[in-house]
C-alpha cells in the first residue's frame, strides 16, 4: 500500500486514491479494471476497485432487484454493501455543508436519503441479510473497510 499522510490538511491526501492500486500484480490489476469500467459513481468505483483488489469472489454490482439497490452484494453469503456520499447522507461527522441556494430542498433531499437508507437496512436485515454501509470519508483507511468486509463474510459462511 503506497504511503499516505493522515493529516486532514495534507495536499496530498485527496489523491491516494489515483495511487490505490500501485501494488497490484498484473492479474489484480485485470480485475481491477474490469470492476472498475461499466457505470457507477466515481465512489462506487472507488469500491468496486478495493473489492476487486481483494480478491474475492461472487460479489456482483448495483443489485438492482434486491431492496435499496446495494453497490455490492455477495449474493450466497447475502451481504450488501453501501457507499454512502458524506453530503448526499449528511454524515454526523463530516457535516458538509447544504449550498446556499434551495436550502430547504437539499435538507428535504438528505433527509429522505436518510430516511430510505434506514427503511432499507430494516428491510435487508428482516430478510436475512447483513449490511455493511460506508461513509465515503471512511474510505480514507480501506484497510478498516476490507476488514468490516471480510468480517461480515466470515459471519455467513
Ligand atoms: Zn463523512
């Protein structure tokens, strides 16, 4: 893993992603750049991408026909997975903030994301599955996310 500064003021933070996947072998990187091409945010992207560099198998994206649409399921273990943008979920911690102009939209907006999300959680969680939601910043230490994931998997297996 390239180095990367955790100093939130650090100019060079924002762009360690561009440098992910410095390490890969040439087979990882295939599957990098096979997860990472079809549509996506540049934050589904930047998921598909981790995953793919993982190694794991039988994760398919964007799940159209299961509740919420997941950026990720596994679909045997049934685990799915959530990238959620710190603005678009209005993330406690990040607390970016609304534009100026349409206020009142941008609060109506996030909030119904918000309150989506969590009808979705309860929903997958009655039909058996595991939810793994990351915040966009938390994407900062992958190397938490790739654990919360294959602890998920673990757990179903
Ligand atoms: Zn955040």
């Amino acid at each position: 893993m390239a180095r990367r500064c955790i100093s939130a003021s650090c100019p060079t933070r924002n762009s360690f992603y561009s440098r992910m996947s410095d390490n890969l072998s040439p087979e990882d990187r295939r599957k990098t750049m096979r997860a990472v091409k079809g549509k996506g945010t540049r934050l589904e992207k930047r998921l598909w991408a981790m995953l793919a560099g993982m190694g794991l198998k039988g994760w398919k994206k964007n799940a159209g026909t299961i509740t919420g649409k997941p950026d990720v399921v596994f679909t045997s273990q049934r685990v799915a997975v959530f990238i959620d943008g710190c603005f678009w979920h209005g993330c406690p911690h990040c607390q970016r903030k609304l534009p100026i102009t349409n206020r009142e939209y941008w609060e109506r907006k996030i909030k119904r994301n918000v309150e989506l999300a969590q009808m979705h959680n309860e929903q997958l969680l009655q039909d058996g599955w595991t939810v793994v939601r990351i915040w966009e910043h938390e994407m900062a230490d992958t190397a938490i996310i790739r654990a919360r994931i294959r602890h998920a998997l673990e757990g179903k297996e």
